[in-house]
C-alpha cells in the first residue's frame, strides 16, 4: 500500500500553525466576535452530543491526493463524562471515561486498556497527549476560548454571507494564517455552534482539505451507565503505556 504523509491539522492546531506577526489583511471585527460567542456557547454547554463526519485529503508519495471519509460521534456531561467513538474504514475506536478511569478499546479486538482519570475533560485531554501521545477527536470543543483568536496570528476574517445547510442557516466565515486557508460556517442565533469546517493548507503543494460536517444533540439521552465501559465477552485488559509519539483515536490510512 503506498505510504501516504498526514497533513491536516485540527482546528487549534491549524490555528496555531506559523501564528506570527505581519502585515494584516481586513479582518472583521464581527467575525472575531462571533469566534469569541461560539467558544462561549460551547463552554456554556452542560451536555451535548455531537457526529462529525469527516473528509480528509492524504497525499501519496507520488504527489497524488486521495480522500478518506470518516465519522467521530462524542457524548459529553461536564465537568467529567466523556464518550468518544471513531469509524474509519471498517475499524472502531472508542473512548470511555465516567471520571474515575478512561478506557481505549478497538473493535474488533479482543483487548482494552484502561486507567485512573483526572477529574474532569480537559484534565484528561491533557493527561492523553502529555502521558500518553494521544490526540483526542474533537477536543478543541473543549478548548476554545476568548484568547484563541488573539493568540492566533489571524491576517484575514471576514464574513462572507450566510446559507442553509442541512437545514440549518449558518454564517460562512473565511479567516487566512500564513500557511493555512480555513472556512468556518457558524450557527445563526444564540446557539454560536460551528455547522461545518473546511481546512486548506497552502504550504504543501497539493494544498490538501479536510472537511467536517456537525450534527448537534443539545438534549441528549444520557443514562447512568452511558460512560462505563463494558467488556465483551472474553475480552481481556492490557496494560497502557506511556507513548511520546502522538497517536490518533482516528485510524491512519
């Protein structure tokens, strides 16, 4: 199988990404404020769910850009339930955490691995990727907030107009790094929540995408046990060690 080079980064990486001074371009002061009022509204939530299907452009080493789709549903209790499953080309990554442990577990496997938790969300974002090198799907909606923008080292934002989607009318936003091209649709109304997002990256020659459409469950069902990991039958726990190289719950073509 051709080897193919990961390119796309997620949103706070990408936004990071060559985040220094230079000559900045227009940039709209109601499109930074309504990045503010989305990191607001995603902060404010007590419980949601959410299903983002993702496409994402790999490059071959023959220059050649493929597509690989995939889909990462998560459930979440603040400050400390989390639910996170991926589906990626036939293979399926969950993570549990009910506040007292995380569990990883690939179907089909007859293995986990398991262990003790911090006490809530972002403890344990941290905990995955400083401890253990794993990139938790979605955990920027966790982690934005008002100084993401300023710390980003945005040249451009600017509204573009508003359309429908699935539904759904959301604001089309395009903000430009450096190196990075992104477009954000958002929500119309109190509920800033993002609908889809599109990431170009400019420094690569093939300038490769990665897209992701939203579903949103504001009101989602939650049950006692819907954070607790049950094994199947014959299943059995390995230990989890302690991983310098990053590793993404989102399996690698």
């Amino acid at each position: 199988m051709p080897r193919v080079r990961r390119v796309v980064p997620g949103l706070l990486m990408a936004l990071a990404l060559h985040a220094h001074a230079g000559d900045p371009p227009a940039i709209e002061p109601a499109a930074v404020q309504a990045l503010e009022q989305m990191g607001s509204y995603l902060r404010s939530l007590k419980q949601f769910g959410v299903e983002a299907r993702s496409q994402t452009d790999q490059v071959l080493d023959n220059g050649q850009t493929v597509e690989f789709r995939h889909t990462t549903r998560l459930l979440a209790q603040q400050p400390d339930k989390l639910l996170v499953s991926v589906d990626n080309q036939g293979i399926h990554r969950t993570l549990y955490y009910n506040g007292k442990r995380f569990t990883l577990y690939q179907s089909p496997s007859p293995y986990y691995a398991s262990a003790p938790a911090p006490a809530n969300i972002n403890a344990l974002i941290d905990l995955l990727n400083s401890r253990y090198g794993i990139e938790l799907p979605l955990a920027d909606l966790f982690r934005w907030n008002a100084n993401t923008v300023r710390q980003a080292g945005l040249r451009s934002a600017v509204l573009i107009g508003s359309e429908t989607l699935d539904g759904q009318r959301c604001d089309h936003y395009a903000l430009r790094q450096d190196a990075i091209d992104w477009q954000l649709w958002l929500r119309e109304g109190e509920q800033r929540l993002p609908c889809r997002l599109t990431i170009t990256r400019r420094d690569i020659p093939e300038q490769p995408r990665h897209s992701v459409d939203f579903t949103w469950q504001l009101t989602p069902a939650i049950s006692a046990h819907s954070f607790d990991f049950d094994p199947p039958a014959g299943a059995q726990e390995v230990p989890l060690q302690w991983a310098p190289s990053k590793y993404s719950l989102e399996a690698q073509p």
